[in-house]
C-alpha cells in the first residue's frame, strides 16, 4: 500500500512539473506578428 502511494505521489509530482513547465515555456515565448504600444514617445509598431 505504501509503495503505491509512493509512486502516486511521484506521478503526481511529474505532473505538476510539467504543466509548471510548459506554462513558463508559453510565457516567455515571443508572439509572432506586429507589436504595438502606445507610450509617452507615442505610437509604436514593431514587426516580430
């Protein structure tokens, strides 16, 4: 019995890190396409 918990506890520890993971890979990733802001300095557009 404890050797399944064990192992429950491990499959869920793989999971968290996966999903944590992969949310930190899609926040860091640069979207495609044309960026524009509006500053102090005005309008900007960036192609990406």
């Amino acid at each position: 019995m404890t050797r399944n918990v064990l192992l429950l506890a491990v499959g869920a520890l793989v999971v968290v890190v996966g999903v944590l993971g992969y949310s930190l890979y899609e926040e860091k990733k640069q979207p495609d396409g044309v960026s524009i802001e509006l500053g102090s300095n005005g309008l900007s557009v960036e192609q990406k």
